[in-house]
C-alpha cells in the first residue's frame, strides 16, 4: 500500500530528500528531474528496483515489523512499472525469522548495515533480483495521504466480516481480566462492490487478517493491499491533482515525518521523472500461492505459520518474477 510514494508526483520524492539534505538536497532532485540522464540512477538491464516497506511505526505493537512488502520495477526503456507484493510469512532461515522482520533485524544489529539494507539484501535473495533503493512508511502517513485526497474508490470483490481487528493502543489491555481479550478487538465489515474509502477505512480494509469468506490469508490481504496501491495511485496521479500545488503541499506534509529512504537526490529526480511518464502503465501481482508451502508448525519454524519455496529453493519463484518483468 505504501507504493504511492513511489507512484506520487514529483514533489512527494523530492520532499523526501529535502528532508534528508536540505535546500541544496532539494535543488539537485529538481535539476535531476529536468536534465539528468537515466544512466545516473542505480539500475540493471533497464531497470530500477525499488523495495517499499510499511510499518507499523511508533506507538504500535511490532513498530518495525514491514507487514506490507513491495517489490516495485521502473522499466527505463518500457515506461512501465510492476508492483509485486511479497507475502510477510516467508520464512528466513538466515535470521531464523519472517521475512518481516528484516528491516527490524538490520535496525536492532548494526552489523547488518541498517533496516533498509538488511531488508533489501533479502528481498534480492528471495525475488533473484538486485534491489537498489527503498522505501519505508509508516502506516499514519498512508492513512493521512487519503484523507488529503478525500478519500479513495475500491472495488471489494467479495463481503468479509472481522471480528478481531484490532484496536490501536489496546495490544496490553487485560479487559478487566477476559480471558477472551475480546476489549482489544473491534469488529469491521465491508461489502461487495465499489466502496468509497477515507484512510482509516482503506487501512482497515489493507490490514484485516482475520476475515472471513476466504479473507484471512497473506495472498489475499496483498490483493486488497493492490486495490488500494490502485486507487490511491489512480487519484494521485491524476492530471487534476498533479497540478493543484495546494494538494501536492498538503500530500508532501502527510508523508513528511514517516519516511525513511536512501535514495539520493539524483536518483529521486529520475525516478520522479520516468513514474509520471509511467503512471498510465502500472500493473500490480502478488506471488503465487503455488509456489510456496505452508509447512506443518514445528520447531524448525519456531511453531509458526510461515510459507517456504514449495520447491525447496527460490529458483521457482525467480523465474515467475523474470518472465513477469520481461513484459512491459
């Protein structure tokens, strides 16, 4: 879901670098976005890589836990970009953990090289493909930039009831000693069809795990993580809000204070420029279930549920991603 700041206008990245490096910082992502060549930015074989991280952030249980992970591709040459959701179950047998807490690991263990490091150093070793840059957002800066937009249209392709969701800042509470914790949860509901969303409701809706009618799985919270990439994308991108300054201001002061990110000022003007001549060519997948197991708790998953290569290795599942991004 937090794609959109890969996908925003222009000014959404290069706020982010001004943030980072300040006036000068801000002026080199403008003159990169009007005439630095492509060849300037980290890329293979025509593409960029972009690994874009959501989190939970400060004042929830698990703040640095990535529960969403997007493998974004920008095609130089194809004006194209392909957004693949990476399921959080994956098991990591390196860090004897989720692929989830990657970027947690990299924060907590220096040696690691950072959380985006870490994270991006595995997301490569999983997809089969070089990770150059990343992204990491709170989930409160995805709910305030649909709110500054007023709110997205998204398809629900079937009703679901969640008895469990549950509510922000009451992880600890004993509920006066129910031994159900049902105090904790709050119950949510959506309906087939179109649905227009404000940004707590679309995070609701990108975060529930415990629904029903088939929704309480990994593949199909991504999907619903895809549907709001799309609409969010959609609105964002669209010609009336790309030039209304005002919207584009109140856009960049929503993601101000809950972005992290390495890419530099250079590559965030390329980057900026080759999204908005892509924005009309965005497709979004999610890994296919067929290509992973979820093997029987035991203790060489430390009893979790967790998803690994059905074939016993990655090959499988980089060849998917290959042929996936041979087509622009």
């Amino acid at each position: 879901m937090i794609a959109v700041l890969l996908l925003a206008s222009p000014l959404i990245i290069a706020d982010v670098i001004f943030k980072r490096v300040g006036v000068e910082g801000y002026r080199e992502v403008a003159k990169s976005f009007l005439s630095s060549q492509d060849s300037a930015v980290k890329s293979k074989d025509g593409r960029v890589n972009v690994l874009i991280l959501g989190k939970s952030g400060k004042g929830h249980e698990g703040a640095d836990l990535t529960d969403t992970m997007i493998f974004a591709s920008l095609s130089l040459t194809g004006h194209s970009i392909k957004l693949i959701s990476i399921p959080r179950d994956i098991w990591i047998p390196e860090i004897r953990a989720k692929i989830n807490s990657a970027y947690y690991w990299g924060n907590l263990q220096p040696e690691r090289g950072g959380g985006l490091n870490f994270a991006k150093q595995i997301a490569s070793e999983v997809t089969g493909q070089p990770v150059d840059y990343a992204l990491a957002i709170d989930f409160s800066g995805f709910q305030d930039i649909i709110d500054t937009i007023g709110g997205v249209d998204v398809n629900v392709d079937r009703s679901f009831t969640d008895t469990k969701y549950p509510i922000t800042g009451r992880e600890n509470d004993t509920c006066g000693g129910d031994a159900t914790f049902a105090c904790r949860y709050k119950t949510i509901h959506f309906n087939e069809g179109t649905t227009h969303m404000d940004g707590a409701t679309a995070l609701e809706f990108a975060r529930s795990r415990e629904g029903d009618n088939g929704e309480n799985t990994d593949f199909a919270r991504s999907a619903r993580q895809q549907k709001i990439i799309s609409a969010l994308s959609k609105k964002v991108l669209s010609f009336n809000t790309i030039i209304n300054p005002v919207k584009d201001y109140k856009i960049l002061l929503a993601v101000k204070a809950s972005v992290e990110t390495d890419l530099d000022p250079t590559a965030a003007g390329i980057l900026a420029k080759n999204v908005l001549v892509s924005r009309n060519n965005i497709s979004s997948q999610v890994l296919p279930v067929v290509l992973l197991t979820n093997p029987p708790p035991s203790s060489l998953y430390d009893y979790q549920y967790v998803f690994i290569p059905k074939k016993g290795n990655w090959s499988e599942l980089q060849n998917w991603i290959k042929e996936v991004l041979s087509k622009n």
